[in-house]
C-alpha cells in the first residue's frame, strides 16, 4: 500500500498527541494536524490494559507546608531539606513549639487525601477530614478510623498515609504534642477524587489535574495492541456513586431466605488499583423465586426511552452468574462471570418516564435459572446511561457526571483536499451509533451548505455529496454496530463511488464537486459529534484512486 500513502496528501494513523492536538503522519510540516476538543475529563484503556483516567491534586503547595497557604495551629516549626521517601531532600521536619495538638490544614473537595509520614521522635500521626484516622508510624499500622484509612510501607522508614471520606472538605494532618520539641516527618501531600490514593502530583499556587483531562485526545487500546483514535458522543453518568458501594445510595437487600449482600473493599479493579469491591451474595437455603441478595439503587426522574446499564464483574468464588436489570422493569439478564473482568452491558426501554431501578445481585430460580446460594465476585465502575450502547466509563464520586463530545478536525486545508477530484478513506471500528447525523469523515467549505463525506444521515445514507445545500450523491448501505469498517469514497465529476470493506458498494454519475476546505473526523460542520468509533486511520487524496486500488485500500 505504499503507493497509496505516497498519494495521499494526508495521512492520519493515530500515535502521537497532546492537549488539544492529533498529529498527523502526513503532511510532516504540521499543517495537516488536527485541532481537538472535548471540554470534559474522560476514560481510556491504555497499553497496559487498565482504564486510565483524570488524575488530580486539589491541594495549593502540596509540598511547601510553610507557605500561607497552609492554615496552622499550635505553632509548630517547619525545617525543609530532609531526606525523603524516594532518595532526595524534599521532606519536612514538622515538629511542635508547645504541648498542643499541632496542626496543619487547608480546604478542598476531595475523596481521598493522603501524606507521606515517617516516624521522629513521636510515632502517633493523625488525618483528620471530616472524620480521623490515626496512624503509628513506627509500626505502620492504623490505631483508630482503619474503616476509613489505609497505611502503605514505602521503605527507610516512610509510610503513605491515607485517608478516604467521599464528603471530605477540609485536610489536615496533625499530630499531638506532649512536649515542645516533638516532631514527625512529612512529605508530598494529595487530594483527589476516587476510592485511593493515586501517583502523587506537585502543586504550588494553583491545583493541578493530569492523566486525560479536558481537551486531550484518547489513544485507546480495548482491540488491540496498536492505538486507536476514540471518538464518542456526549454521554452522562447517572449513577450518582460508580465506584463507592459502600455508599448509602446502594441499598444492600435480602428478601425470602436471602441474605443482605456483604462487601469488603479493596479488591484490584480494571485500573490496575485496589479500588474494587469485593461483594457476596447469598439467597440462603430457600426454593422460593423470591430469595434474593441485592445491591440496587434508584435514579428517579428519568425521561421515557432507551437506558444502557453497564459495569466489570468477575467471580471470586461460588457460582459463576450473577443477575443485573436497569431500565426494563424486573427483566433481569443472566450475566456469566469468568476470573477475568468483564464489562457487561445490558441495553433495556423504559417505557414511560419516572424512575430506573438498578438491580444486581442473586435471586433463586428466576427465569429458570438453577442458581447456586452464594457467589463471591468483584463489582467496579457501575454505569447507567441513557442510549442504547454503553460508551467509555465516566467515573462519579457523589453526582452524575456529564462527558461531553469529542471533535476533530483542520482548517484552511484545501490545498490537501482534490477540489475537483479526489479520496477520503477511514478505517473504524463501530462501537455505537444514534442511527442520526454522524460523520465519519468529511470535508466542506466550513458550512454544512458544500461537503463530501462518509457517515450515516437518517439511517442509511453513507456517502454523501451536498452542493449548494442541495443532495447531489446518497448512496445507501447499513452498519453493524461492533464491526470494523474501512471505507474509502472516490469522487471527480459524474463519478462517485462508495467501497466498504473490500467490495464497492454504489457508484453516481451526475455529481458536480464542490470546493472544500476543512477536513471534519466524527464531527459535523455544525460541530455535532454523535458517533462512537476506534478510528485506526484516515486518509485525504486529492486524486480519486481506481476502482481496484479502492478494494485493495479497503480489504481488511
């Protein structure tokens, strides 16, 4: 296929990125690389495998505890220059003037807080936020609130100490003082959302969030070994506590025999943390339809159509099914679990407005499924959505969350984009679709009055030639959401031809072209984006290719 990339006047298979940027391979001089949006955080599976998310410090001056903007009480003396947890000399001797409690503290929103601490000649340590736990730092262990706190030997004698309480306002590390001239040291302190502490992040005057924030690209890997352009359509998150279970918003039910679900927290999710639930279910020793060990929660005030449930589950121990129903009244679908994570989705209508009533767990003999008593298994990232596929994980900590679309495209282009001749080609794996106005790849003048493109219109359409705001070329053919697709679209006047998948497909021969100069990918002239695609590669010729070179390009 050589010969076809020295054609093209513009090649895009997606490796290299940054905020608000997709580089294209070809033109090298830049001009053709994408300009990118999307004014929201969002998920990615990366090349290890895990989800990957938006990271965070909420915390001003995570590692200058003398600075103002550290609230203080009791005085205490801080002396910078200590040797700290990973080889230099950036921690703190945080020591006492008096016989007081000696404080720290600043405001933040956050879940998870957490310092690194290590023994001076005091060992008893304290995070206090909204509730406290209290460390011994010399045997590295939690002497009080261990609910709700968690201590990690990081070795010379330094401990990552950490705290989670998902309504956290303030943080404030502490330790009290018998005497002046007692002290502890400290190091790299974080505020965060999410169920534990990730890797630390400086600050100074300002917070600082990383990972895949607003407006950077996703190179998602979830099919393969090699990178993919993830593209998706605004989505919200309904479910006010993805990952907290433990939260009171999930009811634990038993009903009949059953027995209220039990769950233990800490189990390795699919980000490669330990921030999964581990949760059994256990019906008891009945024979009635009617035992049941539930987790369920209800989402009120929900308009009338189609919802996507959707969430990891493996097992751990006993049976190996558990059963979940979102939308659709008290059909339950039978979910299969194996040792390895699974993300089950289950598309279901409600049919007229009000509330959603999410349901997992176990219940005996229900739609004739012999199910054992108990299972063992882990739960992560639990997602409700309305639509009828479910997108990438939009993780919430208390409140639904809204991920907003993805867009891409480059301007003032027309001298990569044939003006009277020319290919467009992408190569994507459909991973949903509104069956609305989605663009897979398009080029126009900047206006949805002159463009050519790939995408569905309605239902069918596929290829398009608009002129004038006027219908020139509708070729029609049909998707299957969960298929890769390559498609090219040759054009030159009174000849267009549509191929998919190695076969072409429709051809026109009254069509006039018009001039363009904005190359689009998922994302209409209006700035619309309604797909969901994995886009391994986009190609702009500005000669139309042959009918065979098409097929070849388009073969999978």
């Amino acid at each position: 296929m050589s010969n076809i990339y020295d054609k093209s006047s513009l090649v895009l298979i997606p490796s290299g990125t940054k905020t608000g940027k997709v580089y294209s391979q070809k033109p090298v001089s830049g001009d053709g690389d994408f300009t990118f949006t999307r004014s929201s955080a969002a998920t990615r599976v990366n090349a290890d495998g895990f989800i990957e998310k938006e990271t965070q410090n909420f915390l001003l001056q995570s590692n200058s505890f003398n600075n103002s903007s550290w609230l203080k009480t009791g005085s205490p003396i801080f002396t910078s220059g200590q040797s700290d947890p990973f080889g230099g000399n950036d921690a703190w001797k945080f020591e006492s003037s008096n016989a007081v409690s000696t404080q720290i503290y600043q405001s933040a929103l956050f879940n998870t807080g957490s310092i690194y601490a290590k023994a001076g000649n005091v060992s008893s340590f304290s995070i206090w936020a909204n509730l406290n736990v209290t460390f011994d730092l010399s045997s590295g262990t939690i002497t009080s609130g261990a609910a709700n706190g968690t201590i990690e030997d990081v070795g010379g004698g330094w401990y990552r100490c950490s705290i989670f309480n998902p309504t956290a306002n303030v943080f404030n590390p502490n330790f009290t003082a018998t005497a002046a001239g007692e002290f502890v040291y400290i190091a790299f302190s974080q505020a965060e959302q999410g169920l534990v502490a990730r890797d630390y992040i400086e600050t100074t005057t300002t917070a600082v969030e990383g990972g895949i924030t607003d407006n950077v690209p996703r190179l998602d890997y979830t099919d393969s070994s090699c990178p993919a352009l993830l593209l998706e359509p605004q989505r919200s998150n309904l479910v006010p506590h993805s990952e907290y279970l433990g939260s009171s918003d999930w009811s634990k039910t038993a009903f009949g025999t059953g027995v209220v679900p039990v769950l233990t927290f800490g189990a390795e999710s699919p980000e490669g943390l330990n921030n999964a639930y581990e949760v059994t279910f256990n019906t008891g020793a009945g024979t009635s339809s009617g035992d049941q060990s539930n987790m369920t929660e209800a989402i009120g005030g929900q308009a009338a159509g189609d919802y996507t449930l959707s969430f990891w589950a493996k097992v751990s121990s006993g049976t190996d099914k558990i059963l979940a129903r979102g939308a659709g009244g008290y059909l339950y679908t039978t979910c299969n679990l194996t040792t390895e994570w699974q993300r089950f989705e289950i598309t279901e209508n409600l049919a007229t407005a009000g509330s959603i009533y999410i349901d997992i767990g176990l219940r005996r003999g229900l739609a004739n499924e012999p199910l054992n008593s108990s299972v063992t298994c882990q739960i992560y990232g639990i997602q409700l959505e309305a639509g009828s596929y479910a997108t990438s994980y939009i993780p919430t900590y208390g409140s639904s969350v809204t991920r907003v679309p993805d867009a891409s495209s480059v301007t003032g282009v027309s001298s990569l984009i044939g003006q009277t001749e020319g290919t467009l080609f992408v190569d994507i794996d459909l991973k949903g679709t509104t069956n609305s106005d989605q663009i897979y790849i398009e080029v126009n003048d900047g206006t949805a009055l002159n463009k050519i493109y790939i995408g569905l219109y309605s239902i069918y359409s596929l290829f398009r030639v608009v002129l004038a705001g006027s219908e020139l070329v509708n070729i029609n053919n049909t998707l299957a959401v969960g298929n890769r697709y390559k498609m090219a679209l040759t054009y030159k006047s009174n000849s267009v031809k549509a191929f998919i998948n190695g076969s072409k497909i429709g051809e026109d021969t009254s069509a006039s072209i018009p001039s363009c100069s904005t190359i689009n990918l998922n994302t209409n002239a209006s700035g619309q984006s309604y797909a969901q695609v994995n886009m391994q590669e986009s190609l702009v010729l500005p000669t139309a290719l042959t009918d065979q070179e098409a097929i070849d390009l388009t073969t999978i």
